[in-house]
C-alpha cells in the first residue's frame, strides 16, 4: 500500500516489492528520513502518490558512480536535493573551522556528504546514467545559495542573471525548477 512503507533504498529492497524497475531516484544529502520536514522526502512522497515508483539514495558514496547504478537506471529522472541544511553550514562553523558533528547523518557522524553536495551528486549521476534527465533543487540549488557569502556583490542585480547558467554549466545541463518543486513535477505552475 501506498505511503505506508518506507520508500526502497535499496536493490534488495526494491526486489522484495516485486519492482524490476523504477522511475524516479530521488538523491539526498541527507539521512533518509521519511518526515514531511524534509524536502526530498515530500517530492518523493508526491511523486509516489501520483502512481510512480521511487527509490531513495541517501548520502551516496560521491567518490565514483557505483553507488547511482547499484538500484539500476530510472526509467524517467534523477531528482538531487542538497539536504535540508547547506552542506557548508553542516561542515563549517562561522569562523571557518571544521564541524565535529553533522546532525542530519546517522549517528551525526561527519564524512558522509561532500562539500557543496548537489553539484557532486549531479555530476555522479550524470556520469552513472548518461542519458536520463537530472533534476536539481533544494536550498543548495537556490539562487540564495550560490549568492550568500560572496562580500560586496548585489545578489538581486547579478545573481539573477549570471548564477543559473553557472549553475547549470557546473552540473552539465539538468533542469533547473525555479519554484516550488510539488509546482514543476505536477505542472501546476502558477
């Protein structure tokens, strides 16, 4: 039954569902929790919801793609959130110092995201499956995101026009959804 099992995270898990394939891989930065606090977990909710299958990756190994391939290839996309805090505030204090803890990993154990993870996550997945489209958002997706911290820049005057193509050309060409993402994926764009 719909919504009243957690979402696969694994091959194994997927078999046990009888699915031989799936649609959507929804990555994550951060643990899987299956809560409506966490922005990945309600896209995959809606998405499952709307009679697709789903499969969760969360905090994948970004160092080579075996991690993206071992579910196997989406039928439809790949969809990469950042996690629900910026991974360089989950690492790095104020004062620039490294983090001992970062409370949205598994015991709040440190090493389980990489820095800036939706741009790693994108290129990985990009490199595990070629030719299936990548979807990007989340706050490290946001235009507010690329823009904060940078002294001396006017984000609204700039940042506008020049940060989406930066972002697109670091992550090789995904879509981009400049709303709220339940909007983009259902059509429902005001």
């Amino acid at each position: 039954m719909r919504g009243t099992e957690f979402l696969p995270v694994s091959r194994e898990e997927m078999l046990r569902r009888d699915w031989y394939y799936y649609d959507f891989l929804v990555v994550t930065a951060d643990a899987y929790i299956d809560h409506p606090s966490f922005g990945t977990t309600l896209i995959a909710r809606m998405l499952e919801g709307e009679g697709y299958r789903v499969a969760i990756l969360a905090q994948p190994d970004w160092h080579d793609a075996e991690a993206f391939r071992a579910m196997g290839r989406p039928r439809y996309g790949v969809l990469i959130g950042g996690g629900n805090l910026d991974s360089m505030v989950a690492h790095y204090t104020v004062a620039k110092r490294r983090r001992d803890r970062d409370l949205y990993s598994p015991g709040g154990k440190m090493g389980y995201r990489p820095d800036r993870p939706t741009i790693v996550y994108a290129n990985r997945a990009r490199e595990a499956f070629p030719d299936t489209p990548i979807v990007i958002g989340g706050l490290e997706a946001s235009l507010r995101r690329f823009a904060q911290g940078l002294p001396g820049v006017n984000e609204s005057y700039i940042f506008a026009a020049i940060l989406p193509f930066v972002i697109i050309f670091l992550i090789k060409l995904p879509l981009l959804p400049m709303q709220e993402g339940e909007l983009s994926l259902t059509g429902q764009i005001p």
